[in-house]
C-alpha cells in the first residue's frame, strides 16, 4: 500500500524553463541535525523537489514548512546526528 509520487520537470537539453522562460535550476542541500529545526538554502526556493530525514521523505505540512524564500523549517524534531537532505528548483 506504499504511494509512489514520480515528479516530472519536462526540458530542453537539461534546461528547465518556467511558463515565462525563465531558467531554473536543481540543487540537493544537505545538513546534519544539530538543535535548530531551521534550515537556510544558498538559493531562493522556486519549488521543493523533496525533503528528507535520514532517508525518509517527508511531507510538506505534515513534515516540513517553507518558512522563508530560502529556509525550510521540520515540524518535528529528529534524533541528534539525523541527515537532513533538501532538494528543491530555484
């Protein structure tokens, strides 16, 4: 009864252009869990691709929130040590 979720972003050449042609890039951050549930991305978050914990995905408003243009903030608070991945299209 697992639910698989397959993200499509159709391109050119490896290029992804928004509706207004408008490049945009994939990156993968990645953290290790220390105390703050906030976590701050080198780029203005155009759309999360994902966000896991040691990895487990987790879901948006369930798991994580974007709090800001370029942080994400987890709702529950993982183990000391956790590996944090964040993937996301700036």
């Amino acid at each position: 009864n697992d639910i698989i979720t397959i993200q499509h972003y159709p391109g050119r050449t490896s290029v992804i252009l928004d509706n207004t042609g408008k490049l945009i890039q994939f990156t993968i951050e990645t953290f290790t869990f220390t105390s703050s549930l906030v976590f701050n991305v080198g780029q203005s978050i155009n759309s999360v691709v994902g966000v896991e914990i040691n990895g487990l995905a987790e879901k948006e408003g369930v798991g994580y929130d974007i709090t800001g243009s370029k942080q994400i903030s987890l709702l529950g608070t993982p183990v000391v040590g956790s590996k944090i991945m964040i993937s996301y299209l700036y």
